[in-house]
C-alpha cells in the first residue's frame, strides 16, 4: 500500500496531523513514534467568552441584518 511505504520512509522525518483522532491512527495502525507526527489542528481555538459579551455580540448582529428580536 502506498501510503504505508510512505509513512514508514526513513526520508519522512515528521508528519503532520489534522486531529488527535489522525495522531491516534497513525500510532496505532502505522506504529509511528509520537515524535515524529506533528499535531496541526484544523480549527481555530477560540476563548470562551462571557454570556454577557454573546449577547452583546447577538443583539448587535440582529440590529446590522434588521432582525427583530
């Protein structure tokens, strides 16, 4: 299988991974070392905000696209 000659390359020094769910799979079905897969998650972390500042936010969206409450 290619992508198994691939992964197991000695050229391929790290690779990247979208998920822990990818890091997990490549680990256990390809046995590489955790060292070697680099986690690049593919979502934006953002911070948790208040209930105060999302009904903020909410009520000022509302206003710019004229939806009633």
């Amino acid at each position: 299988m290619l992508e198994h000659r691939t992964l197991s390359d000695p050229r391929v020094t790290r690779i990247a991974a979208v998920s822990r769910y990818v890091v997990d799979q490549l680990q256990r079905h390809y046995g590489l070392d955790g060292q070697k897969i680099e986690l690049v998650p593919n979502a934006a972390v953002v911070a948790d905000v208040g209930n105060q500042q999302k009904q903020s936010w909410r009520c000022a969206i509302r206003r710019a696209f004229g939806v009633p409450e």
